[in-house]
C-alpha cells in the first residue's frame, strides 16, 4: 500500500500526464521486480563478498527500466539499508555504470 500512494504522490508531484502516470507505474513495478530478483540471487549465491555485485545489478537493472525504476530503486536500497559500501554500490547501478565492477571472482555466470 506504501507503494502504491508513493508513486501516485510521485506521480502529482511531477505533474505527470495519464499516459506517462502509467509508464511511470509500469517501469517502477518492472523496477521492483529486478530488485526482488538482487536480492533472491543474494540469498541464494551464498558466495563470498558477492553482495555488492547483486546490489550494483539490481539498481542497474532497475535503472534501465526509466524513471519509475530509478525511483523504485532508490525507495527499496531506502528501506533496506545495509552498509555505506553497498551503498555505494547501489548508486553506482543506478546511475547506469556497469555493475561488473563489483563482480566477485569465481562468482558463478548465472549472476
């Protein structure tokens, strides 16, 4: 519910027509999914030092999606704050920078 009225308060702040209202709605749901998918892939990666690298690949993946992702993105790192590396490490994916730069060795393709 959080969500759902931060993207309509989002949506009247900018001043938004219905059209973009819903692309902005589509890319921040499309924008949580690549987040939901970071962090299942931290979950279950159980490789060392790969935090960082998932986070970055969220925020990215996210980003790529437009504004209601990025938005999406920044409310979700928000509320689940972790460490001023990962922070890093999130604003590094957001800002559309290659995320492999945080890419452990020996962490496994399918990440």
């Amino acid at each position: 519910m959080r969500l759902f009225t931060g993207i309509v308060f989002c949506s009247l702040v900018m001043g938004v027509t219905s059209e973009s209202w819903r692309s902005f709605f589509k890319e921040a749901l499309q924008g949580v999914g690549d987040m939901g998918r970071a962090y299942w892939d931290i979950m279950i990666s159980n490789h060392q030092n790969s935090n960082r690298y998932l986070y970055a690949r969220g925020n990215y993946d996210a980003a790529q999606r437009g504004p209601g992702g990025v938005w999406a993105a920044k409310l979700i790192s928000t509320v689940l704050e972790d460490s001023k590396s990962n922070e890093k490490a999130e604003e590094w994916g957001r800002s559309g920078k290659d995320p492999d730069r945080f890419r452990p060795d020996g962490l496994p393709k399918k990440y």
